[in-house]
C-alpha cells in the first residue's frame, strides 16, 4: 500500500510539473510573438521615416 501512495504523490508532482512547464512556455512564446509584433512595427515606423524624410 505505501508504495501506491508514492506514485501517487509523484504523479500528481508530474502534472504539476508539466502545468508549470506548458504555462511556461506559453508565456515565452507569448513574449516572442510581443516582441515580433514590436519589431515590425519598428521597422514600418522606420520605412514611413524614410520616405518622408529620404
């Protein structure tokens, strides 16, 4: 019976690890698509520059 116990207490670690792991990676790639979106809009400011100013 003790060892039941244990895989079920590190089974419900192992989801908890993969939760924390998938909220992760969601908020990296929710930082990467940010500051994707922030370069392109860098550089469409920087094209309109130059055509006004070039």
């Amino acid at each position: 019976m003790p060892s039941n116990v244990g895989m079920e207490v590190r089974q419900d670690h192992e989801n908890v690890y993969q939760q924390t792991f998938s909220d992760e990676k969601e908020r990296v790639d929710d930082a990467i698509e940010i500051n994707a979106a922030q370069m392109q809009n860098r550089k469409e400011k920087t094209h309109v520059n130059t055509q006004v100013f070039g």
